[in-house]
C-alpha cells in the first residue's frame, strides 16, 4: 500500500492500536442493529435532556475506538446522549458480506438507519478527518435533521482537495515509510504496521500526548478493504457547492499544528459555509479533543448551547 492508498485522512493508526485516556474510560458496552442487511454496532454515552450528539469517526477503514482516548466526549455526555458507532465492515460492526457495497451512499443511509433506530428527531453531528466529510455528506443529504454541525479536522469536501503536509514537516519520517511501500503491496502486515506507528507519532503537537497515545497502543481495528472502496467512490463527489446550502449553525475546528489535514484545508470550509464558525486549536495537532479537550467541550458546550 503505497501512500497515495492510504488516504485515510484519519489519525490513521496501526493494525491493532487501542488507546485509553490517563483518566480512564468507561468500558464499551454498546448493542447491534440492522441497517439493510447490515449489522451495525453503536455505542451511547449519557443520557441528558439536550439534543443528542451523534460522532463520525475517522478512516476510511477504522472503528470508533480511537476516540476513547480522550474523556472530552464523557463531559459532554453529562448534558447529552453522545452516540459512536462503527461504520459498516470496520470493528464490532459485521463484515460486508459478498455482495455488499460500501459507497457514500452507503454510509449517509447507515448514518440516517442508526438516527432512526434511536428514534432522535434531530441530531446534533460532529465528523472527525474522514468523519468530517461523511458528516458533511449526511447534512447535505437530510439538512432537516440537523441541529449543529461540527466538522473536526476534516478531509476537503472535494476528497482529492485535502492537503497532507508530511513530506514537508517530517521529509525524515515519510523517507523511512517509503521504504515500506514494496513490503506492503506484497502484504507484509509487519511493513505496514511500521508505515503506521511513524505515521500515527506526527499527528500531534504535544510529545508527551504523542508518546502516551502510542505507549498505549493495542487494538484499534482497521479494514484495508473498506479505506479502498471508499477511496474509490469518494472521488466521484465534490461537495463544496453543497456547502454554500447549508443554514443550520456550523463550526469547523482545525488543530494548529495538523500535518495530517492542512488547517487551510479547514479554513476553506470555514468560507464555504455561509456564518458558519471558525476555530483553532493552538496547541494541537489532528485530535484537538485528545491535546486541549478542556477547551474542546468549553467550546463546543457554548455552541451547542448557542453562545456567540
């Protein structure tokens, strides 16, 4: 898999990574359902009277479990149900049988049969990297379910549009990677592990969060298979003029120091979203909510809550 292929636009990570937070994370205990032949696992988080917040994690190919590693999401449960779930083929969710699908269209169905199964009137949806995009995708396809939208470090509304800065901030790093890259096609799982670690150690700003989120590594799920369908029908769409529709309040969140997403990448979302809200995280790289979840649910509490 050379780096062109893994346009995961995530936090990428390893074969089997898994991260808790320093202060501990409740266990995962979610439930299955079907979406059309499908079987989907979700997870709810509280169970507050404010409008429920329903999380896109980061891939394509990846589970929800990455987001674990920061309890930002556990406070905004205490006024909110929050909701993750894995994207069809990827973790605790079944594996596409032969026969299935995974498109856009796929995901933004999954996405509206996991809100409906929930039986919420409104959402209000954060999409994180690749997540960003779905969720961009989801709000252009049923805007009237849209309470707030978040958008976090997300891939360009036009999929070839993100902008990757590795090469220019770590020529070192992506030099040890493309040694890699012959290893890989060939189906080395060790070669692509090591592609992944190096690239999972330039996503933040902070060595010390870096070096927690790896010494913590175990098993976050990833199916090489769902990141090249996707990437494959991805390119089809450009949803910038989809953008320009949008009348629900929007807020687009980049981390200063986010080499996996350019935060101009971010900006220009910014400007395509009429008032929507921009802002940035100084001190962070492509998980604001895991390097300054502090000021992550400070911000998001006020707008959720409609504060200037």
């Amino acid at each position: 898999m050379n780096r062109a292929g893994l346009r995961m636009v995530f936090l990428a990570g390893l074969l089997s990574v898994s991260v808790l937070s320093a202060s501990g994370q409740q266990p995962e205990s979610g439930k299955m359902f079907d979406a059309a032949g499908v079987a989907i696992y979700y997870e709810v988080r509280g169970s507050g009277p404010a409008t429920p917040l329903i999380v896109a994690n980061g891939g394509p190919g990846f589970d929800h479990s990455y987001l674990h590693c920061s309890a930002a999401w556990d406070e905004l449960a205490k006024r909110r149900p929050v909701v993750f779930y894995d994207q069809r083929g990827n973790g605790r969710s079944g594996a596409l049988k032969k026969g299935q699908t995974c498109t856009l269209a796929d995901q933004i169905a999954d996405l509206e049969a996991l809100r409906t199964h929930l039986g919420y009137d409104r959402i209000e949806l954060l999409g994180h990297s690749w997540g960003g995009y779905l969720a961009m995708a989801y709000a252009a396809a049923h805007p009237q379910r849209i309470n707030h939208l978040i958008i976090c470090d997300s891939a360009a509304p036009k999929w070839e549009d993100t902008a990757f800065l590795f090469k220019y901030i770590f020529p070192e790093k992506t030099a040890e990677q493309d040694k890699t890259a012959f290893a890989q096609e060939m189906g080395d799982d060790a070669a692509l592990n090591s592609y992944m670690r190096i690239y999972l150690s330039m996503l933040f700003y902070s060595e010390e969060k870096r070096d927690a989120f790896l010494a913590n590594a175990a098993s976050y799920k990833y199916t090489k298979e769902i990141n090249a369908l996707l990437n494959t029908d991805l390119r089809r769409f450009d949803l910038n003029p989809e953008l320009a529709k949008f009348r629900f309040p929007a807020l687009v969140i980049t981390g200063r120091y986010d080499i996996n997403v350019a935060p101009s990448t971010a900006y220009k979302i910014h400007q395509a979203i009429p008032g929507s809200r921009f802002a940035v995280f100084e001190r962070s790289g492509h998980l604001p909510f895991y390097e300054e979840p502090e000021k992550f649910v400070t911000l998001l509490e006020e707008f959720l809550a409609g504060k200037p």
